[in-house]
C-alpha cells in the first residue's frame, strides 16, 4: 500500500517549543488513524447503528448525544449529531469492517479516512490551551472521558473526543490541518509545548 | 524625596524605587504607585490638555473614571494612546507622553481655542461646518476642507501608523458564579460561593483585590482593612475551583449571562515575555453573576472647576492614605456630603493642611462635626465654590454664601488660597454592566442616586453597587450574594467588626454651582454646563439626543464622572425631577478595549487557510499561488523570466497541443446516500438525475428558490443508493448548507444522508489530445479507452499502488479526465502522473490557464453565476427539465425573469488587440470621458492561445440577438475604452468534438 | 448571546447560522400559484415580539434548529429540532 503523506509539511516540527519556565504544559502530536468513517443512522435506527458499531469495534458505544467509548486496542467512536458517530482506529481495515456491518436498512458510513486529520494534545495544561480556542467547557465534569463535541474555531470544523482526563483528540478537515495546527501551536506557547 | 511624598504610610514599597520619563523628563517612583501618583509625588499638577479647548488638566480622579490625564504609552515599539495615567502601573522604563498639546504641555499653541471658546458650544461643528447651499464648496465639501484643520486641533491621542506587533489572545472560561469586582463585597461573595463548592471567578480591574478597603484606614476586628482583605484574597487563591483575574475589566454583560472582560496581562512590567500575550479577552459565561462594581464618586459642576489641581475629595483620600502622595500644600474641600470630611481627615494624617471645608449643606451632623475639627477645620456651611483662580494650577478658591433651597448664590465671593480643592458631589453605584444586561436603572432620592434595578438576567447585586455605602453593609451583603449563588439562604453567622462606624453618605441635592465662566460637566469632551442648556434651548432635550449633540458622555470614559451632573443640569433646565428625565443606557465596553483585543488570533498569520493534498509540490515547482477563498490555488507556474500573461498562455496553448495537468481538489464533494438519494437530486436540480447510470456522470444546475442560478457541478452515481455530488469551490459550504435545509426542514421524510468529502478526495484534471495517452501509460486494474471510459464515464483502477477513481469531464473542451485518489495519496498519483505526462511534455497549469480554457469553450463560473442570472440568461435553458417540480422552478417563470431584455451572455472579442477588463461596462455610444449607457458588464476575459485574440464573456442586454453586432467597451477605472465584438460565447470547437474524442 | 441546542446543549452564537423565518409555508412542490411563491420566498412579518426562526447549528452537529426568539429582548423561549417541529415549512 502507498504510506499517506501527512497534510502538516514541514512547519509542524518535533521538539520542543515555547515558554519552559513551568516545564512542558502540552505534548502535541499528528495521530496516524488507519481509518475513519462517519456512520449515519435512520430515524429510529440510532440504537441499532450504535450496536452494530460496538460489535464491530468491540466497545460499548451508547447511542445518545455526545456519548462516545473506545477499545482497549484504541478503537474509538463519539457521536458528532444526531444518529451521526465518527468511527476510527488505527486498522486500515476497519473502514471496509464498519461498511458491511451496517446494512442500508440501519443507515449509511462514509470513509473520510483521507479526509480527516486526527491531532492529539494532552499534558497538564490542556484545557487552558484549548480554552483559547473553542467556546466548550473542558472541565471533566461537563466533558467527561470518552465524550464527544462538534464545534468550530472560526471557519475550521472540529470535532473532539475526550480521550484522557488530559488528553484530548481532535478531527479537522485536512485541508485546514496545516493551520489548525499552527494555531493549537501557538495557542499553547505560553506553556511551553512538545510537538512529538 | 519627592515634594508631595509623605514619609510614611501607604502600601507602596518604599524600598524599591523606580524610574520612568513623562515628556522625556526623568521622575522616580516607588513600586505600588500607578503614573498618575507617581507624578503627583513629583508635584506634576499639569498633565494634559483638554479635547477642544486645550484648557491645562490635572490629575482628576485615582481610577478607572479618570477624565483628564490620558496619555500615550510608548512601549516595545508601539505608540498606545489615551491610557489614563490612573490605571497604569509604572515600571522602570516606562515612557509616557502627555496629549493634544502642541509643541508643549506648558506653552500649548492649541490654548487659543480658548478665547473661542464661547462660539465653540454644543452642536459647533454640525452648525458650522454644513457649508454653504450653492458654490464650491457646498455642503460637506465645505467641511471636508476643514476637518484636516480641526483634526490637527482637537482629539485626543494620536494612533499609531504601524501594525500593532503586540500579542493579544481570546480565552474561553465558564463558571457557576462570576464576581465582578474585587473589594470586600466582591470578596465575601466569592469566599461564600467557593465554600459552597461552585466553581468561581473573581475579576478585579485594578492589580489588587480590596477596593475601597485599601485607603479606607478601617479595621475589620482590629486589623487594618488591607490586610484583611490581602488574607481572604489569600484563602480564596486556595480553592482549585477559584480563578482570581486581577488586572481585569469586564467591560460588556450580553445576553445567557455571557461577559466580556479585559485581562492587562503583561501591561505592568517593562517587557511582555515571548510567547505571551500582552492582553487576553476572556468571554465568561456564568451560570450567575455578583456585582460588586462598587461606587464612583461625582463632581460638583462650578466655574473653573477644571482648573489642574481640581480633584475628587475620595481620590485624595486614596492618594494619600495607598500611595502616600498629598494633593497639595493648602487643600479645600468642597462637598455636599459627610464623605468629604473622612477625606479630610485623611490628608491630615498623612500630614497634609487642610484650608477650609466647603459645604454647601447649611448644617451638619455631629458626625461631620467631629471629623471637621479632627481635620483642623471649622466648615464654612451654606457655602460653596463659585470660582477658582490660577492658570495652568490652581492658586485660590472663591467661595460664596449658597442657598441649598433655590441654588442661588449670594453675597460677596472670598477668595481662599489654596493648591488643591478636593470635591464631592456623593457617590453613584456603577451601574454600567446591570443597564447593558437589560434593565433601567432607578432613582433614589435619598441617596440622589441611581440604584441598581430589578435584574433582568441572572446576577445578584452587593456592596456599594446596591447603594449601600459602608463596609458592614459590603460584608453582609456580599456574603449573602455569594450564598444566592449557590442556592442558599442567607447567613446569620457573625461578621468582622468594623471601626470606625461609617457616616451617612446621603449628598444634599446640589450638583451644580451657577456662576460666571466655564463649568464643565463632561470633563474628556469639554462639554460645559452651557452646552447642556443650550441643547435644551434648541430642543435636544431627550437624554439620548443631549448625548449624542454635545457629545457629553461619549468619550472613553464613557461619561463616568459626568453622566449624573449632566442629567441633573438637563433635569433643572426642563423643570422636571432627575427620574424624569430619564437616564441613556450604557453600552459596552464600560473601559475601552483595544481593537488587537477582539480580533486576537483572527488576525495575521493565524488566519484559516485551506491546503490541497499537492501544495507543496505546486510551491517547489515555482507555482505563484493565489487565495480563492480560504484555499490556496496555483495561479501560474511561471517560469524565469516569464510574466504571469506568458505563462498562463503557454499552459492553455500546451493544454489545446499535448495535455495539461490541473489541481482540482478544491472543488466541492458531497457523498449523498440513501435510497431517497436521486429523488433528492431530482427536487435540488434543474435537471434529471434519477435516470443516470450507475458509474456515469452528468452535469447539474441547481436554482435558488426565487429562481435564479445558484450553483453547477457534476455528479457521478457510484451505486445505486450512492451518488457524489461536486460544487463549485466558492460555493462548497453554501451547497452543503442548501441541501441540510432541504432536509431537515422541507423533506424529511426523505432518507437521505449527506457528508462533506472534499477533503477525502484529491482530484487532478488530465486534459489536452495526450491525456489519454498519460493515463494509458500510469493506469492499472482498468482500461481507459473510450469504450471503457466514454464522455462522462466512471472507471475505478489503480496508480502507482494507490487506488484511484477517473471519470471523464471536460471543463477546458479537450478530452479530459478527473482523476481523484485518497487525499493521503494525492501528492504520489499526482507525481505519478506527471512521470506518465513526461513524453508529452505534460504541463501543470494554473488558474489562469484554467480560466482562458473555460472562456474558450464558454463555460460559466461564479463570476456568470453571481446571483443575478438566471439559467436562461445563461442560456442553459436546456437543463430545465419540464417533467418535474424542482428547487426555483415555482419562481423561475416570473416575467421580469424571462424578458428578452435582460442581461445574458455573451462572448466579446477585442477589436484594437488590447486587453480586455473584468467589470467592464459596454456601451452603444459615447466617448471615453462621457460613456453611454450602460447595456452590461465583462464578467471574465484572457487572451485565447486558440483564437490569438483578447476574448471576454459578458452579460448584456438582449444576448444573442446582439451577436455580430459591435459595441464599445468602457473601463475608466483602467482609462480603456474601444470597440469590441459580441459573438457566441462558444468560441472554440462549439460542437465539442475534441472533448467527446 | 447563546443557543440551547437539544443535541449539544447551550452553544455560543458564533457556532449557528440563521436560516430565515420559520412560520413560512412552502406551497406545493408543482404549484403554479406565483402569489403563493412569492409569499414563501419574500413576504416576512417581522414581528417586534415573539418569532420563530430557523437556526442551524452549523459549527456544531449541523441540525436545523426551531428558535422561538423574542425580537425586542433577544431572549429564547424554546428551541426544538426542524426535523420534530411543528412548522410551517414541514409542511
Ligand atoms: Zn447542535
């Protein structure tokens, strides 16, 4: 197979940068899923979709607004809208699994596994860099582990999940990466960040 | 030593000096002073000049009100005007310039506006510079030759003409309970909240919690009052669930409890630390708020009461008893109140000489009484100041027998000498943020203030905000919000003691003194006494006009010292109450914002931007890109030498010879799925895509519901149930949003799902004679020849190991092929291609080759699609299907929709050989000065490798009824004018054999 | 301001876009009743008081919202989804 180029170049560079004075408050990192799907219930079909996907990616996936899970093997799911779920895990294989488990009668999946970009931040100062960005509340009591939130910085489309109590992924556009990434970057600056 | 510098006392850290310049000269200061104190210590009473008429200012105030000394701040290479000298901590280094005075404080040629003064009143500008009605100078041209002279003159600082290189940021907080206001109300309220397990933040606007507990010279159970409230500010920073924000404005209450505050992070210290930013914007929401903005102290209006040395007798107060800095040698007091005499008090013991009390109560309480002689003084009741005397500082004070009753001043004046006169005119509750959130504020005579009203969001009300004046009240009362809050009733359990017991700060309902000179009202603005009658004389008498005609109110103090007086002024003239007159409402910001503030990230660098799967290699292969929208897009890959016009030529004419090569993964992509999905297309389009194919393509037009074009595309039916759909690049969002609608709110009863996949997808056009050639040569897994892959054929192979999805469209009129790849793989098939491309000398091209293409074949864009047009008047009239209803088809039959008059397209050629201009109007007749009018515009236009002409498309009236007919271009913008030819605007192979081939 | 979306909770402003008056009724699809057309695609009441709009929530789960806002005091009274509204344009 053909290794997919990563949409970031050359100005997303591993080390360490920023303000040190406190150590490192944020370590941010490209997350190279082999697959991404959205998976997209009919009315009335929600559960039924949320089960199939559970089965297929053995994790328990409740089908209700903003809920989401992941797999000891780092297979996640969190709900982006209505009867909608993003679907990923590092398996190239996992798309073509999710598409025949869900049958037209359930809903549809759509592969946006080039079409996603997954970036990864955590460390202790994570929801005060993120709370420069997005207007959500980031308190693990309002956006508990596993949760999943549709939001947007400015034009740029994200959609988080909660993957630690410090540990946060993000899905954006790849045409947009590149500068989201700067910005995530910049945001975190004065607390010091390591790109790994 | 400094003059004015007591030997002891105040909370300044005498042991740590600091340098700083005002007007390049050098002052010392000490750690703790802000520049205004600062400068007071060095016995600087001349600090600014006012906004019209240049009058000598002074320090007026000790805060956030402060109406005189705006200065301008010079730091890291940036000139940052009106910052009032209050609000700003020195540092050593710090440079400040004093503002509009030329070419010096002292001798400030600006000062002439005084002998003016009297023909500059209220509505000056409005009555003068209208101009005359007839000549050359009428109307506004008459004040546009003006304003230069005026702006010169008046105003205030002078802005940078340099990009702001600070750092500013926008942070997002949420919170159970927002406090705004730091001192002992603001306190409690928070300590009660955070006990009580909600998650708090407590934003204070100045670099300390404690307010008024600062200077108040109280004990709070024996300890001095500073130092209490520095160990409760202490326990709160304890809680993990509280975020202390000093240095923090919150200037704007919106609706949902959402709050704008201002965060002056590194305004303090000389240098901001990289990576940091200067100022942070918070937006809070809260679940609840507490107001605890406490009070601010109101002048009394007389003659000369501007006059450096002039002051707020609570602001002496605050000098002396935190900074340790005495007003003056010999200060009067001037008051309606009891608040004046602790003030005096005050400057006695920090050793300062108090001339005289004036007040002009004709009694006073024993409390007052008592205070009188501690501070040395017997009052000079039923009197008042009706002058002062001394010109760029005060020398003396006229005071007069007053009659409190009728206002009437009587009797000889006797001139006190003194250099500073400390006023009070009582106490106003800081309203701003409880009036922004949605309700009026409500008089109280009593008290002769406006007190918070009943809330019309969710905030709680406590200490000086709500009227009540004295720290005990400030205690309970903050408490008891901080307990609402959080659910809870009141509390009984004790509170500190306080000493010593507060006064009555009840003013007597005097505001204004009538005498003879200036008096002015709004300090910043230079608005008098007798502008606000003179508004009522000419009938501005609504608060909101007297506002907006003298202005008064709406400098960046935002009428802070000023909007009580003026009203009670206003109130006198029109013989009504106060209440009556009604009060304007605030507005946001309560304290100026910097623009850098608001737009924080979303400008400079940060911007979003969009890249394609193959930027980079567009950029090491010396494309020129270009924005089109958010995305980034080669315009030419202009060789050395090369001008963009050569370039864009060369790829066109190698795309007609050999093949070309296009990036076109900007376009649009949206997966549509379902079994509803080709009813679906069916309703959008104009035209019929129920009958398409699986693994074939069609060209769609979609109408806006009023019937006019909205957007063109193709769509390829990949399964049954399974269709991808494109859009143009500017209109990707706009589509997608469309068609949501249409789901969500007119047809859901459709199953149907929709997924944005423009990013999944990298897409290259192949186009020119050679392009199957080039495919034949990389493609693997299926054939491409033209009985596999015919005209709008779908084929799914591979290209150098990466899957790939081809169907055959053409936008350039050659043959051509879409090849789209995983975005991943983008860069890899695109390189691969361009190796399969190398024996036929395939050649990337750019926007504008792409451009001069399309024109060729006459094919239309956003620029023909611009929400004007109709598919008729694009002549695509042939995508109107007439077996079914579709989005635009109720509408597209209007009759103004069908004239034959209306503006279609057409084609232009260039008659002179010079080159055409996008917006361009044609016209029948006339000259290059004096065109005709008007029969349409040039909507694109290149040279044509194929035709070797300047070609256009344009809209104009009747269209094809024009072809062979010539008529005149006029662009004056580009001094062009010259005959063209309306044609067909299929200029090239219009019967598209070269595509089909 | 903010908008309590009913999947995603209390959002700020900025992640929705208003999608016009949601008391409209759109006629039948084959209507030929320009009058009627018209009305849909133009005519709006504009009421100072209570009024129902279309929002989306486009920087968030992308559903089309029923906002019942007040027009003089910006306060939201109910918001429901499009898809489960009562509205005209259901219809
Ligand atoms: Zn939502």
């Amino acid at each position: 197979m053909v290794e997919r180029a990563s949409p970031l170049g050359g100005g997303f560079r591993p080390g360490s940068h920023g303000d040190f004075a406190d150590g490192n408050g944020v370590t941010i990192s490209e997350v190279l899923k082999g697959s991404i799907v959205e998976a997209n219930a009919w009315p009335g079909k929600e559960k039924a979709l949320a089960e199939s996907i559970s089965a297929t990616c053995r994790l328990t996936l409740p089908a209700l607004p903003g809920n989401g899970a992941a797999s000891r093997e780092g297979t996640c799911a969190f709900n982006i809208g209505p009867g909608r779920f993003l679907v990923s895990g590092m398996d190239e294989a996992l798309a073509g699994d999710i598409i025949a488990a869900i049958g037209d009668e359930t809903g549809t999946v759509t592969d946006l596994s080039h079409g996603r970009t997954v970036l990864s931040i955590e460390g202790p100062r994570v929801e005060w860099v993120l709370a420069k960005l997005f207007a959500l509340d980031f308190s693990l009591t309002a956006f508990p582990v596993h949760a999943g939130r549709a939001t947007a910085h400015h034009d740029v489309f994200v959609q988080i999940q909660r993957r630690g109590e410090k540990r946060f992924e993000f899905y954006v556009f790849r045409s947009f990466a590149r500068a989201f990434a700067k910005t995530l970057c910049r945001a975190a600056e004065d607390v010091g960040y390591t790109i790994r | 030593m400094s003059p004015r510098r007591t030997r002891t006392g105040g909370l300044i850290d005498r042991a740590r000096t600091i340098r700083f310049t005002f007007d390049g000269e050098s002052y010392t200061g000490h750690a703790g002073d802000t520049l205004a104190s600062a400068l007071l210590a060095n016995g600087v009473s001349l600090a600014g000049r006012s906004f019209k008429y240049h009058r000598p200012r002074g320090v007026f105030s000790a805060g956030i009100d402060e109406p005189n000394v705006l200065v301008t701040l010079l730091r890291e290479g940036v000139r940052e005007p009106n910052i009032p000298a209050t609000q700003i901590e020195i540092y050593d280094g710090l440079r400040a310039e004093s503002q509009n005075r030329f070419p010096s404080l002292a001798w400030d040629l600006g000062a002439v506006n005084q002998l003016g003064g009297r023909l500059i009143g209220a509505g000056f500008y409005y009555k003068t510079f209208m101009g005359p009605v007839i000549g050359p100078l009428k109307g506004t041209r008459f004040w546009m030759m003006c304003e230069h002279f005026i702006r010169c003159a008046a105003g205030l600082g002078r802005a940078d003409y340099e990009a702001d290189p600070s750092r500013y940021e926008r942070v997002n907080a949420f919170c159970d309970v927002l406090v705004v206001g730091g001192g002992i109300a603001g306190l409690m309220a928070a300590e009660a909240a955070a006990k009580a397990g909600k998650r708090v933040i407590l934003a204070e606007q100045e670099p300390q919690t404690g307010g008024f507990a600062r200077w108040s010279d109280e004990t709070l159970d024996g300890k001095p009052a500073h130092q209490w409230v520095a160990e409760l500010t202490e326990r709160l920073t304890r809680f993990d669930t509280v975020r202390l924000l000093p240095r923090t404005a919150v200037w704007g209450y919106y609706d949902g409890n959402t709050l704008a505050a201002l965060e002056r992070v590194h305004d303090h210290v000389a240098r901001t630390p990289k990576g940091h930013a200067r100022q942070r914007h918070w937006t809070i929401r809260a679940r609840d708020v507490v107001l605890a903005t406490g009070a601010l102290e109101r002048p009394i209006v007389f003659p000369g009461n501007d006059r450096p040395g002039v002051m707020l007798a609570g602001a002496t107060r605050r000098y002396a008893t935190e900074f340790g800095v005495l007003p003056g040698n010999r200060t009067i007091f001037f008051t309606n109140n009891d608040s004046a005499y602790e003030a005096a008090v005050a400057i006695k013991r920090a050793g300062g000489h108090i001339a005289a009390i004036v007040d002009v109560r004709p009694r006073i309480g024993d409390a007052a009484t008592a205070l009188a002689t501690e501070a040395g003084v017997v009052p000079l009741t039923g009197r008042a100041v009706a002058g002062t005397k001394g010109s760029r500082a005060l020398s003396g004070a006229l005071v007069q027998a007053f009659d409190a009753e009728t206002g009437r001043l009587s009797g000889e004046a006797r001139p006190l000498e003194c250099d500073s006169l400390a006023v009070s005119g009582g106490w106003q509750p800081v309203l701003h943020l409880a009036s922004q959130a949605g309700a009026k504020p409500v008089w109280d005579e009593d008290k002769q203030a406006f007190l918070p009203p009943e809330p019309a969001q969710r905030w709680t009300g406590a200490g000086a905000f709500l009227g009540k004046f004295s720290s005990a009240d400030a205690l309970a009362s903050g408490r008891d919000a901080g307990l609402k809050c959080a659910g809870k009733r009141p509390s009984r359990a004790r509170l500190p003691e306080i000493a010593p017991e507060a006064l009555n700060p009840a003013p007597a309902p005097v505001l204004e003194i009538r005498g003879r000179g200036k008096a002015f009202v709004d300090f910043q603005h230079d608005v008098t006494a007798d502008d606000v009658r003179l508004a009522h004389r000419e009938g501005f008498v609504s608060v909101e006009h007297l506002k907006r005609y003298t202005t008064l109110g709406m400098a960046t103090d935002q009428g802070k010292t000023s909007n009580v007086p003026g009203l009670a002024i206003m109130a006198a003239a029109r013989g009504i109450t106060i209440p009556e007159a009604g009060t304007t409402r605030f507005r946001p910001p309560y304290s100026p914002v910097a623009i850098g503030a608001l737009a924080a990230e979303r400008y400079g660098d940060l911007k979003p931007e969009r890249f394609t799967p193959m930027h980079d290699w567009h950029v090491e292969h010396g494309a020129e890109m270009t924005p089109a929208g958010l995305w980034h897009r080669p315009l030419v890959y202009a060789s050395a030498g090369e001008t963009v016009e050569q370039a864009y030529i060369r790829e066109a004419a190698a795309v007609r010879r050999s093949v070309g090569i296009v990036d076109v993964s900007t376009l649009g992509k949206i997966a549509v799925k379902g079994p509803d999905a080709a009813t679906f297309l069916d309703r959008v389009y104009t035209n019929t895509f129920s009958t398409l194919k699986v693994g074939k393509a069609r060209y769609g037009l979609m109408l806006r519901e009023d019937g006019i074009a909205f957007d063109d595309g193709t769509t390829w039916r990949l399964g049954e149930t399974d269709f991808l759909m494109t859009t143009t690049t500017a209109n990707a969002g706009a589509v997608m949003q469309h068609l949501e609608y249409c789901l969500d709110v007119l047809w859901p009863d459709l199953r149907v799902h929709l997924t944005s996949v423009t990013d999944q997808w990298a897409g290259a056009a192949i186009a020119g004679p050679q392009a199957r050639a080039v495919l034949e040569r990389c493609v693997t897994g299926t054939k491409v020849d033209n009985e596999t892959l015919p005209f709008m054929g779908i084929v799914h192979g591979q290209i150098d190991g990466a899957l790939v999805m081809i169907c055959r469209l053409s936008f350039s009129g050659e043959r051509a092929y879409e090849v789209y790849c995983g975005a991943g793989h983008g860069q890899h098939v695109w390189e691969a291609l361009m190796e399969a491309g190398e024996p036929f000398d395939i050649t990337p091209y750019g926007m504008e080759a792409l451009g001069a293409l399309r024109i060729e074949k006459g094919h239309v864009t956003g620029a023909e699609i611009d929400g004007r047009t109709t598919a008729r008047d694009l002549y695509l009239d042939w995508m109107l299907s007439k077996k079914k209803p579709f989005i635009g088809s109720g509408l597209m039959d209007r009759p103004a929709l069908i004239d034959r008059n209306r503006l279609r397209l057409v084609g232009i050629v260039s008659l002179d050989g010079q080159k055409l201009g996008g917006g361009a109007h044609l016209v029948e007749r006339g000259s290059s000065d004096e065109p005709g009018e008007s029969i349409g515009h040039v909507t694109a236009y290149c040279y044509s490798p194929a035709l070797q002409k300047y070609i256009g498309l344009a809209l104009v009236r009747g269209g094809k009824a024009r072809h062979g007919t010539r008529v005149l271009l006029s662009d004056p913008l580009r001094r062009r004018f010259g005959q063209v030819e309306v044609v067909s605007h299929h200029f090239f192979d219009p019967d598209g054999e070269r595509m089909h081939g | 301001m903010l908008i309590d979306c009913p999947h995603c909770g209390p959002r700020d402003l900025a992640e929705f876009s208003y999608q016009g008056d949601a008391t409209r009724t759109r006629p039948d699809p084959a209507s030929t009743d320009t009058k009627a057309w018209l009305d849909y695609v133009y005519n709006r009441p504009n009421p100072a008081g209570l009024h129902r709009e279309y929002w989306q929530h486009a920087g968030g789960c992308r559903a089309h919202l029923v906002v019942e806002r007040d027009t003089l005091t910006h306060e939201i009274r109910s918001v429901a989804f499009a898809r489960s509204a009562d509205s005209g344009d259901a219809a």
